[in-house]
C-alpha cells in the first residue's frame, strides 16, 4: 500500500474562488521513501501540504495518507503524521525541554517513550535545553521542530520548507538527519525551493502555479532533457547574455553561477557559436558542454 496517494486534489482562494493555488495535483509516495516537492515561493507546496495534513479542505479531488481519507478520517490522520511548517511555530517563551514535552502529552506520549527516534536529533540540542525556543539559532531552531514533529512516532512527515533560512552546515545535517529516518521506516515528505536538495530525494515532483510539470526520480528528470547545453562566459557577462538570446541556433539562453547556459537547437553547431561570438567582440571567451541540471529541467518545462 502507497503511503500517500493523491488523485486530482485542487484548492481555489480568493472570494470567488478566482485564484487557483493547486490545480489537479497527483502523484504517490511509497513507503520510506523521501519524496519532494520542488518549486519556487507561489507555487502552491504549502497549500498542498496543508490539505494532506488536514489543515485544509481541498474543492476538489481527493487523498490519502497510510489509507485513511484526508476528509473523512481527519483525526486518524492527525494521530499519525507529523509536520513541521516553513515558519517556526513553537512556543518561543517556553524552553526547549518544556516544548518537546508539551507536543509528547498532547499525543498521549512521553519524551522517554520515543527518545530513540529524536535521539540523534535531540543530543544536539539537549545542552540548551532549558534555553527558551525564542532564543535558539536557526538551525537549533529546525532541529527542535523536527523533534516535535517526531515525537509521536508518525507514520508519514511533512516538512515544509525545512532548510530556508539556515547556514549551509546546519543544512546538510539536516538532510543526514532525514535519511536516518528513512531508515526507521518513516515516509517523509519535503517541499524546497532549493534545487540542489532535490538530488537528495529518491523521487521528486517539479511545481510551478499549482501546477506538477514532472514527477520521477532526479535521473529520470535530468536525463529527459534532451538537448544540449552549453555553458558559456566571457568578460562581459551581460552582454554576452543580450549575445546569446539574439543568436537564432539558440533555443533558450539565462544566467547560471559564473557561466550562462545556452540551450542549443537541433543540428546546432558550437563552433558557429563560438565564431558568432567572437564577431560580437566577447572576449576571454569559454564555452562547454554542461550535464542538465534539476534547474535546467525545471526552467525548460516552465517555458514548454
């Protein structure tokens, strides 16, 4: 049995309803598997995310997490997932300790219980345990969320946006964190707007306007893009850009790090290119074959 199924699901805002902020979404995520949902602010993950926990009620469709119904086993569902939202929404004037223990009674558990689950998480914060949550870093904030979450024992976790805002090392922890969990059986569900974390999932869902533009693992994503890119700098970077989207051999040119990416046209040739840009006056010119990237796919399903 998938852990979670979704057929269709769709939520309107706006007073007519005008706005549609997911639009018959489908997809499903299979048992212990760390599923992610790809895309940029706006593109409906919360949203999502709130109908799947129960938070909110879709216009239409419908869903399930570990069998039962997202609307008719509202309070099944809310005893067996976990979910940790992009904003920080503990209780800050009370302390780490105090907090952990606070969501344990809620669900009819105690600390003690399920320490082996949140062990690996907890140690880190458990020197600042009687420090109020206000008070706490970023990443010390995130990892006493996910312990909250966590205390239950779920079935399935939601985490939505769990890395924004953190250093670099605080996220990479984290990520080492989740696999551990896989581990223990846990379903995780994560929405990012980071594409580099991506590569981190077993498979994954690219979003945009409410929209799934592609599901599959991020090989099958990366290996669908079947055309060439070219990386390509030169000492004016700007107008090179101007350069390369006025070329007519390429189909799709944007900035990428320290190079540009040209997406070529069929039976297109790198050294007209390379000539072609010379002619323009670009000097220090360098051009190479790039592998596509989560992003490059991401942007090319967006104009298709």
């Amino acid at each position: 049995m998938q852990s979670v199924i979704v057929n269709n699901l769709s939520k309107n805002y706006g007073k007519e309803k005008e706005i549609k902020a997911v639009k018959d979404v489908s997809f499903d995520v299979s048992p212990a598997e760390i599923f992610g949902i790809i895309g940029p602010d706006g593109a409906g993950k919360t949203s999502l995310f709130r109908m799947l926990t129960t938070l909110l009620l879709p216009d239409s469709g419908n869903a399930s997490v570990d069998g039962s119904d997202i609307v008719k086993d509202f309070k099944a569902i809310r005893k067996k997932v976990g979910y940790m939202p992009g904003r920080f929404s503990l209780y800050q004037d009370l302390s780490v300790e105090e907090n952990l223990n606070f969501f344990a009674t809620i669900f009819n558990t105690t600390i003690e219980k399920n320490y082996d689950l949140i062990k690996d998480i907890y140690i880190q914060i458990e020197p600042f345990k009687k420090r109020k949550a206000g008070k706490l870093s970023g990443g010390m904030k995130q990892k006493l969320a996910l312990s909250c979450a966590l205390i239950h024992r779920p079935v399935v976790l939601f985490l939505d946006e769990p890395t924004t805002g953190v250093d670099a090392v605080s996220r990479k922890e984290f990520w080492d964190m989740l696999k551990r969990l896989k581990q223990q059986g846990i379903t995780i569900l994560v929405s990012t707007p980071y594409m580099d974390e991506a590569g981190l999932c077993d498979r994954i869902t690219l979003m945009q306007q409410g929209k799934l533009l592609s599901t599959g693992t991020p090989t099958e994503i990366t290996g669908s893009f079947k055309q060439t890119i070219l990386g390509v700098k030169a000492a004016n970077m700007y107008d090179l850009l101007k350069d390369l989207n006025a070329y007519n051999a390429i189909e799709d040119a944007y900035a990428f790090g320290e190079y540009h990416h040209a997406v070529m046209k069929e039976n297109s040739s790198e050294e007209a290119l390379q000539k072609y840009l010379e002619e323009k006056g670009n000097k220090e010119l360098v051009i190479q074959q790039i592998k596509p990237t989560i992003e490059d796919s991401f942007l090319r399903l967006m104009k298709s």
